[in-house]
C-alpha cells in the first residue's frame, strides 16, 4: 500500500480520485498555496498535483494568478519532490498548454503554442518539470487531460443539460464538430496504472476518452437519458457569432469563448498512453457521458 498525497484533493478531480484510492492505498489531502520561498514538507511515496488555477471563461482573474498557482507552486512542490523519497510525480497539465485551437487530432508530438494566461502558465510549468534532471528511482508524468466530466461534474455540460431539460430546442445545430471528452472513471483508471506499474516511462500523455463526440451527438444523448425526443435548429452561423459577441459585451451566458468550446472541433489522440497502460480503458465515451448525465437528472 503506497502513500499518495494528492494536492487539489478538494476539487472534483481530487475527490474522485480519494474514492477510488481509498480502499487500495493512503491518501494524503495536501492544501497548499504559492508562497515565496515556501519549503513544502513531503512525506509519501507518490504525488498527485491537481492544485492550480483553472481556465476563468468570465475573464476575472488576473493574470499573475495563473503564473503563480499553475507554474511557481508547482515548480516549488517539483523541487520538494527531487529532495524527498517519493518516487512518483504526477501533474495535472491541460491540452491547452498546447493548442487552444486543433486542427486535425492533438498528439504529443504537436508542437506546443498556448495562447491564454492559463496555457501559458501550464506549458511553463511541463517545461520546468522536464527540464531538471532526475535520479533513476523517480518516475514523473506529465497528463494533458481533455474536458474531464463525471457525477457531480459542473461546467459546459450542465449548460447543454440545462437546455435539453427545459425543453429548448438546441440552437448551435448547425455547428459539425468532433470533440473529445474524458471520464473521470477513466482519468481514475489510468492515474491508478501509473502508480501501480513501475516500468511505465516517465514522459508526457494526452489522456481522453476512445471516441470524439459531436456537440449535436451529446444533445442526442442527452435527450435520450431524459427519455425525450432531441430537438434541433439549425440557426445561421453568422446569427449566433453576432449574438455571441453581445455575450461578451453583456456577460451573458453565451460568448464568444464558450461558443467556440461548444462547437470547436478538438480532438486528442490516446494511443501513447493505452499503448503505455497496455490495458483498454474501462468504459467508452457514450458510456461515461450516460453516467454524467444520469447523474444530472438523479440531482433533480
């Protein structure tokens, strides 16, 4: 049984990650902040660094927030896990520390060019970690998740469930995208083979789901765990980029930013890490979007 401090443990991410550890290993909730100068005390033998600052769609945060709790707090804890015995290394990244926009599928191998604070701060991040040398008892992983979703998940999903479960047609149907989504049973799955497998490389993995979903697919599985029949229209997209652009200006619930992560096409390639894990993921995307939505309607 290994000790596993988890950093974040309080997030959505983190909790579920308790759970499923919670019977197998010793989990170690980590509350930490960027402090300057701060020396972070570690005591487990694996670490699982989910605490930072997430992507803000209503553009309040300061830009120094992200620098601070994605890059300098994790270079600190980085550097408390060189001089520890620990012998895992875990980060949480993001897909956006490589492209905010895909063109084709995301691999590993795509050169890296963020554009927003928090992208940024992430890739800085991935590039200190990679840059420090490391003994032959360390194993470090860096994940780039994509948009993770499960029960009690909040965000884009719960906007398009909220939609579907008033009964309003889907507006955005004229938009054809393929999109990749990841479980948070499956993101659980593969954090548990790195820890447990001793001959995985330490390196960089895109991890998602098997399948891309179109936004128009989700209204249709949506509507089908709500036992309804999917409604769709097709508006002109020149009309919706023009009312998105007055959701910047008002701080509607529709902009431009949410927009393009409704209908962008972003589809990221897992093979690295299923060839790495040498397992199947456990369940597919339709599967773990069932499970998230099932859950939306439990919570009525």
């Amino acid at each position: 049984m290994s000790k596993i401090t988890i950093t974040g443990a309080s997030g959505f991410v983190g909790s579920n990650l308790q759970e499923f550890f919670k019977s197998t290993h010793e989990v170690q909730p980590l509350s930490i902040r960027y402090i300057s100068n701060n020396k972070i005390e570690i005591s487990s033998d694996v670490i699982i660094h989910l605490s930072g600052k997430a992507h803000d769609l209503k553009k309040v945060t300061q830009s120094q927030e992200y620098y601070e709790a994605n890059y300098e707090l994790t270079k600190q804890l980085f550097d408390s896990f060189l001089l520890s015995n620990a012998s895992v290394f875990i980060f949480m990244s993001s897909v956006k520390a490589v492209a905010d926009e895909v063109e084709g599928v995301l691999t590993e191998e795509t050169t890296p060019n963020p554009k927003t604070h928090y992208g940024i701060s992430k890739l800085q991040a991935e590039n200190y970690i990679l840059d420090q040398e490391l003994s032959n008892s360390k194993r470090v992983y860096i994940l780039r998740p994509s948009m993770i979703h499960g029960p009690g998940n909040k965000g884009n999903l719960n906007l398009l469930y909220s939609f579907v479960n008033k009964g309003y047609p889907w507006p955005l149907a004229s938009f054809e995208n393929q999109r990749s989504f990841l479980s948070i049973d499956n993101l659980c799955f593969v954090i548990n083979e790195i820890v447990e497998n001793e001959l995985m490389p330490s390196g960089i993995y895109n991890v998602a789901d098997n399948q891309a979903i179109s936004t128009n697919q989700l209204i249709t599985l949506l509507s089908k765990s709500q036992n309804k029949i999917p409604k769709t229209l097709a508006i002109p997209k020149k009309i919706i980029v023009i009312l998105a652009i007055i959701g910047d200006i008002l701080r509607l619930p529709l902009n431009s930013e949410r927009l393009q992560k409704l209908t962008e096409s972003y589809v990221v390639n897992n093979l690295k890490i299923v060839a790495a894990i040498s397992k199947p993921l456990p369940i597919s995307a339709e599967e773990g979007l069932i499970k998230t939505f099932n859950s939306f309607n439990n919570a009525q």
